[in-house]
C-alpha cells in the first residue's frame, strides 16, 4: 500500500467514532463566498504569512524569481509523485520495473548533479510504495494529482492535491516542521472541496514528509481537519480574495521563508 496499512486502520478506527464538525464543504451558510476572485491552494496556504505574494502576482503582475531551494524542492517533489503516477496509471502493465526504471532515466537527466543522488532516493523510496499497492489483493483507489473544482467553496476550479486515497486527501512535503501548518491548512481546504463535490464527510488528511539524510525516510502523519483549520481556510480565503479584488498591499512578513519565491523582491522593496 502507498500509504502504511497502519495509518490506513487507525483512520478506519477513529472514524467510527464521533467527529463533531461544522464547517462542511456542503454547508453553503459557512462557506458563503464574499469576494469575486477565487484562491487556489496555494495561494491562502503559501509560505507568505500576510499574503504579500498574492498582491506582488496577482495586482502588480511581477513574476517571481525562482531560488535554488525551491527549484530543488520542486524537482525532489517530483521524484517521489512520478512512480506513484506511473504505476497507478499503468498497473495492467506487466513491466512495471522497466517502466519504472526508464521514468528514472529520464527524470534524473534534468536533476543537478549535486542534489541527484537525494533525488535517487526519494525515487527509490516512491518506487516500493508504488509496487506495493501494485500487487495489492484490495487496492483502494488513488489519484495522483486529480483537479478539484472547488468553486462551491469559493476557491479555483483547478486544486490538485499530491494524492487522494479513497476520498481522503494526501499531501507531500520535504520542508521543515515549521511549514506543517500551512500544509494541514491545505489538507482541510482539499477536505472541503472533496465535500461539496460529494457530500461526503472527510475528516482526516495524511501529510507525508520526506526526510533526507543517510538514507531517505517518510513519516507519515495523521491529520484531524477540525472546525479550527476549517475556520483557518475561510479566513485565509477572503483575506487573499480581498487583497486582490481591492488592490491592497498586506505589507512585507517580518519573518520571510527562505522557501519562499518572492524573498528577494521583498528585502529589495524593503532595503529601498
């Protein structure tokens, strides 16, 4: 299985308890849309606590300028959702190895070469899960970057989470523990928008981060989407829709990610 059989069995388990929960993707009364733009994901979970790379995209137009960390981040992010795709898309196929190892060949001929031995890993890693679903007697279905229409919910017509299990959406992250909010955030705004697509109740996510050192691990873990993250969606939602439908400038975070794309054109507006 991709995700570990024992986080799949404590989600069987704790949903047969009660989840006392709110706000619904189906409940229109709290998702009430107050604002004419429409945020993706990305947007109300980035890395900018007060939205500033909204305004700098979306009303000034400016475009980012990529740093090396978040072109290595997104190459390794890459690495471990690229066998999860091959696999599940082609699971008839009998050559799933030679599948898998050309898709290897062709991904590591655009890694650099001082961070392709991590992503070597990291695909090795995605490899076994991927072939242990595979050969799965009950496969539960999965999706590899399906798009979400969540217009209902007042957010893009385009989401795409990393994964959905079953209806449980699944998120993958390299970063430190300290971005974890923004993705458990993220979690609950997938929840909502597989909600109101299904009138379903989603109550937990999974965020699985790859950690990389001697060798490349993933801890997974159990997320319970509360009315408080809930909450935190809507909120984010309309503090970003508003920036952009009035044209305000939040101003710059006093504490910038070095993740984050939009870094250097903030210290410069700062420094000047």
């Amino acid at each position: 299985m991709v995700v570990p059989t024992k986080v799949l069995n404590r989600i069987r388990t704790l949903s047969m308890g009660d989840f006392m929960v709110n706000y619904r993707g189906w409940n229109q009364e709290l998702m009430e849309v107050k604002y004419r733009y429409f945020p993706t994901v990305s947007e109300i979970a980035s890395l900018c606590p007060t939205h500033r790379d909204v305004f700098l995209s979306k009303v000034q137009g400016l475009k980012p300028l990529e740093n090396k960390n978040v072109v290595y981040g997104r190459l390794l992010h890459e690495a471990f959702l690229m066998p999860l795709r091959l696999v599940i898309e082609n699971k008839r196929r009998r050559s799933l190895i030679d599948l898998l190892y050309a898709g290897k060949q062709r991904l590591m001929r655009k890694i650099p070469s001082e961070i392709r031995a991590y992503a070597e890993k990291v695909y090795d890693v995605a490899c076994s899960l991927a072939l242990n679903w595979a050969h799965e007697e009950y496969q539960i279905p999965i999706l590899v970057e399906p798009t979400i229409d969540a217009t209902n919910i007042g957010l893009s017509d385009s989401l795409k989470p990393d994964l959905v299990i079953g209806l449980i959406p699944c998120e993958f992250t390299i970063m430190s523990e300290k971005c974890f909010k923004r993705k458990e955030i993220a979690l609950a705004a997938y929840a909502l928008a597989i909600e109101s697509m299904t009138q379903n109740p989603v109550n937990y996510g999974i965020l699985a981060s790859i950690r990389i050192g001697g060798r490349v691990k993933v801890r997974w873990r159990l997320v319970p989407l509360t009315d408080q993250l809930r909450r935190m969606v809507i909120e984010e939602r309309d503090k970003v829709a508003r920036i952009v439908e009035y044209g305000d400038d939040p101003g710059i975070s006093p504490s910038c990610s070095d993740f984050c794309l939009w870094r250097e054109v903030c210290l410069e507006s700062y420094n000047h």
